[in-house]
C-alpha cells in the first residue's frame, strides 16, 4: 500500500532550527520525525511512501541513502510552484503511480494511531475517504467535524464558537483514500483539500471518520515541538530522556527534557522542559526553560522560551526571554 507523506512546508515557525535542518529531519526523542512516522505507516500495512517536497529533496535523499527508511521504499514528488494540501497529494500520486487505496499523512503530526485499524474501517465502511479524528479542549481553535453514528462525515464547523457545534473532535491528519479521490485532485494547480476536495467528498456521502483517543501533537511550533518530544518519550519505554552519547555533568539538574547525542549540560547548569538537540551545548550555571537548542549557550546565561538554531550562540551571563538566535 502507498502513502503520501507531505513535507513540503518550508518549517517558518521552527526558525531558527529549519535553517539547517528541514522540519520532518529534526529529532523527536532521538530520532527523525519523519523516520517515526514512516515506522508507524509501514505497521499499518504501508510499503511505499512518496514524499512531497514544495523544494530541494537533497537533505531527504542524504538521510534516506538508497531510497528507503527500514521496510518502506521512497520516492519523491517536488514541486515546481506550491500546490496546496490537495493539489500536492494529487501531484504527488501521480508521480509514484498510485493504482490503489492509499494513505495521506502530514509530516509534522506525532501520533500513537494504529493505522492499519483506520485502513480497516474505512474497507468497512465502503467510503471514498476516511480521516482520523482525534478530541481536542478547546474546539474554537480547530476545525471541528461532525459525524453520524456510522462515522459518515455530516459537516465541518471551522474554529465554531461556543455552543455552534456539540462536537469536540478535530481532523488528525491522517487519511486513507480510494483512487476515486484523485479525480478530485488533478495535482496541476493549488487546491485545499479542508476547503474544497473533502466538503465535495461530503456532499456525496462518501467521507467518514474515525475517531480515536491516541496521542497527537502537531510538532511544527517550538512549544508543540517539545510536547512531541516529551509525548514521544513517555509512551516509548525505551526512548532515555538523555542520550547515551550526551555529557551531563553530575551535579547539572536536568528535568521533563530530552537531551541528544553529543550535547552536552555543565556542572551547576538546570533544563525544565527543554530540548536539546545533538550537538547542543549548555554551560555551567545556565538555567534553561521551555527551550530548544541547537547551538551554544555559555556559563551562567538564562533562557526562557528560546530557540536557538546550530549557529546561534548565548553570551555568558545573558539573559533572554523568547527570543530567537541567530534572529530570522
């Protein structure tokens, strides 16, 4: 079975860790983002996958040597122009010859769906396009479906205010697709698959949901980006908060953090809720907080909420509160 994984954002709200890495490479609990999801669509059933890629595929060919991540085979589809969410998928089909039902996943959501089970209810069901579902708190800041007992898809509410929908669950990402929806999608010019393919698919009563109560974070802000790290790593027993390559001093206190390969926390230093990224270097008698870190922070600076990519540095003793180094 094919996927179609889209890659294609250029990672604006990850600046400045998307300047050198591209958002689906950066790690989650140790490992590419990417590599996990592709881990979870090939224990769903999945044995191809085609990236689409709105730009340079390079740093995905780099990563993935012989077109291949564990079981799953690799293609990419790259577009010249953006093409939108379902102007890319249709494009991106296309071009690894999609024949058959398939799968649509973002690269940037973390999540704990069994993707073989929405493969299942979607045969079930007999639909033409099944999406998860997953709860949310706060409805007014997604888009809201609504559903009929069988899961048949009724409506989209989007961002509802109080008391506009009795639902409270929200679009995750992942779909399964027959090769009817590609018609739907000619993948040669933009086109929104929330905005136009899925209300069309509704009005047909071919879309149906499946609503699931697994773990999902969209990854692609910094304060997700940690929660997908934490996430990750307490439902993978075997994923260590501090990598077996990093260098912690014994008397640095590091708690709810992820610390890579390499980086390395100097005497007297304390992380909260932090990531840092292979490489990552935070000196003695730092505090560093809700922050990720890709480059250097020197002795005794504190940082709150910071993002700092592979070639920005903190001056000892400064101090920074949501700030972004190198500034992009």
């Amino acid at each position: 079975m094919h996927a179609v994984v889209l890659v294609g954002g250029f990672g604006t709200r990850l600046r400045p860790l998307t300047l050198t890495v591209p958002k689906p490479l950066l790690p989650v609990a140790h490992r590419p983002m990417l590599e996990r999801l592709l881990a979870s669509l090939a224990a769903g059933g999945v044995t191809d996958a085609v990236l689409a890629l709105g730009f340079n595929p390079q740093p995905f060919l780099d990563a993935f040597p012989g077109d291949r991540c564990g079981s799953v085979r690799l293609r990419y589809a790259v577009e010249d122009s953006p093409l939108d969410t379902a102007g890319a998928i249709g494009f991106a089909a296309r071009t690894a010859g999609v024949t058959g039902t398939f799968v649509v996943a973002n690269g940037d959501i973390l999540t704990g769906l069994d993707v073989a089970s929405l493969v299942a209810f979607h045969r079930r069901s007999g639909a033409e396009a099944t999406i998860s579902l997953v709860p949310v708190d706060d409805p007014s800041q997604y888009g809201i479906v609504e559903t009929a007992p069988d899961g048949r898809v009724l409506r989209f509410v989007e961002k509802p205010a109080p008391g506009a929908t009795d639902s409270r669950h929200a679009s995750a990402g992942t779909y399964v697709m027959e090769p009817s929806c590609l018609q739907r999608m000619p993948g040669d010019a933009p086109l929104s698959i929330e905005r136009a393919v899925f209300p069309g698919i509704v009005a047909d009563g071919g879309l149906y949901a499946m609503a699931t109560d697994d773990y999902w974070v969209d990854a692609g802000r910094p304060d997700t980006f940690i929660e997908a790290n934490l996430t990750v790593a307490s439902h993978d027993a075997s994923v260590p908060a501090v990598h077996a390559g990093a260098r912690c001093h014994p008397s640095a206190v590091v708690t709810d953090s992820i610390v890579g390969d390499g980086a390395t926390v100097g005497a007297g230093a304390v992380v909260r809720r932090s990531v840092l990224l292979p490489g990552a270097s935070v000196g003695e008698g730092c505090t560093v907080s809700g922050s990720v870190v890709m480059g250097r922070v020197a002795a005794r600076a504190r940082i709150d909420g910071c993002v700092i990519g592979a070639d920005g540095a903190v001056a000892e003793g400064e101090v920074l509160e949501g700030a972004r180094i190198p500034r992009t």
